[in-house]
C-alpha cells in the first residue's frame, strides 16, 4: 500500500483501490488528506450520476434574482448575461472544486463502480487533462493538481481506459491481528482480550456466505457502543472481574461485531 501512495503521488496519476465493501477503501483518501494537510472532496457515485451533479450547475435561483434587479434598473440583455453567466454565479460541484481549486486537493471519487458507464467515460476525460470547459466562461484548468482516490467494489467491470489510466491497489479484510490493532486505534477503552476475541469472531464471519460482511468502521462503532453500553450498566470496559468477563465476553463479540443473538 506504501508503495501504491508513493508512486501516485510521485507520479501524479490516480489511484484505484478495489476491494471488499467495508475493507477501509474510503479510509484511505481520509488518511491521504490528513497526512497531506490538506482538504478531502468526496464524489458519492450512484446509479444516474449525472454531470451536472458531479461538475457544477448555474445557481438558476440567483440568476433569475439578477435579472430581475438589473431589468429595472433598465440595462440590456448583453449587460445582463455577463453578469449571470460569471464564476458568481457557478455551483461548483466536486470535480470542479478539485479542478478550481488554488492549492492541492485529495479528491475521493467514491464507489466508481455505482456510476453508468456513460458517466465514467467523462470522469475519463476529466482525469486525462484535469480540465473541464464551461460553455460560457471557457476552459477552466487545474492549478495544482488534485490527488485523485477511486474506490471500487468490484460490483461490476470498470473499463479498460479508466483501470489503464490509474494505479491499481487490491484492500482485502485485515487478518484479526491487524484488526485487533486497529480497534485499540479507535476505541482504547476496550478490554485487550475482548478485542481479540471479537476480532477473530468477525474474522469467522466473513468466512460465511453472508449477504454482506461486516465492515471494519462497523466493528470500530459497535466495539464503542459495547463500551458505552458497558459503563451504562456500571460494568468496566477494562478490568473488572474475570469470571463476569468471561461470561459475556460472547455477547461483547457479538455487540461489537453488530450481530444480535435472536
């Protein structure tokens, strides 16, 4: 992964990371613009992910304000549509912020996969110059260019000219070491050997056919809310007496992991 990181930063190409749902694909761009210092902008695909809602919209409401004030201070329509049709007036939407934007960016486009391959024909385009054009104002280049993250589930092919035109990074599950690891990151107040215990659970759950498996932020919000849930009882997350640790420490695994017993 270091390696990956490295090279797209190095070389200035973006970076897809393929995987599971839940495997920390996403953490990876929140990561990437920490470490950076920098601002993370976040592209959700869906299904009928349009330009307008991925590049910028003309803010109509504002426009019509506009005219409306400089028709009665009785200016003509060639004064007016310069003032309509100006970056004022531009709803930058997150491929053009990336794009617009004075400093370096890391610009997450989340869940590639969701979009129509129509759409990801133009984020394509948009990847291959790093430059977009609004009819009336021109081409608008990039300044610095962002550092671009695309996250796939693989829920179905991506297109050879966009898999080419990136760098590839596989993120699978974390063995349970690993995980155990990165729950004591994220919530510290959880018992070592309750960590371990839910981290190999969750392990032998995704082994299941299951519809979906648990994601690793799943694991991080339910170990919290297991700990939380244990301080409501007036029972320690740490310490606390062996036998009674032992006796729920099922139930933690299965409270942390999200999974309820009926």
């Amino acid at each position: 992964m270091e390696t990956a990181l490295f090279l797209a930063l190095t070389l200035e190409k973006p970076l897809l990371a393929e995987g599971p749902a839940g495997a920390g694909k996403t953490e990876l761009g929140k990561v990437l613009a920490e470490m950076l210092h920098t601002e993370l902008i976040r592209l959700q695909c869906y299904e009928g992910l349009d330009e307008a809602r991925a590049l910028f919209e003309w803010n109509y409401q504002k426009q019509l304000l506009r005219i409306q004030a400089d028709r009665a201070e009785g200016r003509t329509w060639e004064e007016v549509s310069t003032h309509i049709f100006s970056r004022e007036f531009l709803l930058e939407r997150p491929l053009l912020r990336a794009i617009a934007s004075a400093r370096k960016q890391v610009l997450l486009i989340d869940e590639v996969d969701k979009a129509d391959p129509e759409f990801e024909a133009f984020l394509l385009e948009v990847l291959s110059d790093f430059q977009v054009s609004v009819p009336e104002l021109g081409t608008i280049r990039a300044r610095e260019r962002p550092v671009v993250v695309l996250t796939s589930n693989r829920t179905r092919e991506l297109s050879e000219a966009l898999v080419r035109r990136c760098l590839h990074l596989f993120i699978d599950f974390p063995g349970p070491e690993k995980e155990s690891e990165i729950i004591a990151l994220k919530v510290p107040d959880l018992d070592v050997h309750l960590r371990t215990q839910v981290s190999r659970f969750v392990a032998g759950l995704r082994k299941l056919e299951l519809r979906k498996a648990p994601s690793i932020a799943r694991l991080g919000h339910g170990a919290s809310d297991a700990v939380a849930r244990a301080e409501a009882r007036g029972r320690p997350a740490q310490g606390g007496g062996q036998a009674w640790r032992a006796a729920r420490r099922g139930d933690w695994a299965r409270e942390c992991a999200g999974v309820s017993r009926g």
